[in-house]
C-alpha cells in the first residue's frame, strides 16, 4: 500500500487526471465531429463515403488528444517515436497486405464506381454490397451468403456495377426451325413486350438475327427494364414466349443428327 502511495505520489494524481480526461474529451469531441460531418454530408455524398471521412475525423481527432495526454504526462513524443520505430516497421512488414487494401479503399472511394447498395460481380462472385470499409467490401449474394472481399482484388480486377444505371437490358437468343417464317416470330415478340407490364416502352424492344446454325435460326430479343424489375421480367418473358409459340406452333428445335444407311456393300 505504501509503494502504491508513493508512486501516486510521484506521479502526481492530478496529472494523471488531466491526461485521462484528455483522452475522455478526445473520445468524445471526436465522436461528435464524426456525427455532425455524417449528417452534414449524409446528403451531399454516397454513405461510404460519408463512413469514411468520419472515421478519418474521429482518429485523427483522438489521436492528437492522446499526444496531449501523453506529453501531459511528461514523456516526449519524439523520444517514444524514436523508440517504437523498429516495431513499427516490423509491423508495416507484416502487414503490407492490410495497408494494401487500406490505400486501395481510398482510391475505390475517390473513384465513385460502386457504392453500399449497388449490385456488383467480380468474376463468378455477384450480390449487394452490404458495407465497404478500409480492408474490405462485403457482399450479400442471392443464396443470402456473405463474401468478404479485400479491396485490393477490386481494384487488380474487372468489377461489373449492374446498377450503376437505371436501366437494364435483357439480352435473349431465341432458337426457331429453319422453315419458320421469321416475320411473324418477331410480330409475336414484340407484341410480347409490349403486354407485358414490366418492359420499357423507351428504349424499344428489338428482334433480330443473329445467326444461322445447323438446326435452327438464332433470333436476337433485346428487352429493356427499370433496375429493380430485371430479374423478374427475363423470367417472366420467357414464359410468355414459350406459351406463345405453342399456342402459334411455333417450333423450337432441339440439337440434332439425321443418320443415313446404305446398302452399298463395304469393300
């Protein structure tokens, strides 16, 4: 009890109240200027980015108060600086990965190609982004699964923003019998498109040719939809399309080979 008084003593209790409300005040003061940069920019900005400059304020805030704390306690921040430099270092080496995807967060950010919310796909991974941060982007995808993506691999690959833009185009290849007559296929198409409630009147549905196979014409069917209705419109249009095409025997052939004997004798 007595070491514990005397080092108090040499302390001096007072210093070490004022470095701890230091730190006390440099929590919250940094708390409060994170929130009201939120709310001032929350309209103004895309919410990650809005997360990002008010985690920056609050650390950066914090931080200064805790070198006030510290040199209030009588140490000289060069001199610990100087001391911790070594592990410093060693820690930037081991974790060159994390400060990787932490300085490819700002540019991500600064870039402005995607944001929480939008639907994205990176290689055969697709789903919202559900949060983005200084290591990551998570992801929801539509089997409602997680995946965590470090924000290096976003910036070394090709990201696909599906909605980045108000409108989506669905893209279908209708196969038809090579003894169809094309012009009434394409009348019942586009008559499709428009009964159905889900597709855009601007930009114009269009059929077309696309090519020629073996067995079978390829038709080209672009439809157009607001973001939100893609999914449920491509569904719902091939329905339609299969249901028309049996009412209007319509063909759709299936791959084939026509196989030919002869009674020639084998020599």
């Amino acid at each position: 009890m007595d070491a514990l008084n005397n080092l108090l003593t040499q302390l001096h209790l007072d210093i070490l109240l004022r470095a701890a409300l230091l730190i006390i005040a440099g929590g919250i003061i940094g708390a409060l200027l994170s929130a009201g940069l939120n709310k001032a920019l929350s309209k103004r900005l895309r919410p990650h980015q809005v997360t990002l400059i008010g985690r920056i304020t609050f650390y950066v805030v914090f931080i200064l108060f805790l070198i006030s704390a510290v040199q209030e306690l009588g140490f000289r921040v060069s001199t610990l600086l100087g001391a911790t430099g070594i592990l410093t270092i060693a820690i930037g080496i081991a974790s060159q990965t994390s400060l990787s995807n932490a300085i490819s967060s700002i540019f991500i950010i600064g870039e402005k190609s995607f944001g929480i919310g939008d639907t994205i796909q990176i290689n055969d991974i697709q789903g919202d982004i559900l949060s983005m941060d200084f290591l990551s982007v998570k992801i929801r995808t539509s089997n409602n699964t997680m995946v965590r993506i470090p924000n290096e691999m976003l910036i070394k690959s090709t990201v696909t923003n599906l909605s980045y833009f108000p409108f989506r185009r669905v893209d279908l290849i209708i196969r038809i019998a090579l003894i169809e007559d094309i012009e009434p296929v394409k009348k019942i198409l586009l008559e499709l498109a428009q009964h159905n409630p889900l597709c855009l009147d601007d930009p114009k549905p269009y059929v077309g040719i696309d090519s020629f196979a073996d067995s079978a014409i390829h038709i080209q069917f672009y439809l157009w939809a607001i973001r939100n209705n893609y999914t449920e419109l491509k569904s719902s249009i091939q329905v339609d399309i299969k249901n028309a095409f049996a009412k209007n025997h319509i063909e759709m052939p299936f791959p084939s080979q026509s196989l030919y004997l002869h009674d020639n004798k084998t020599v």
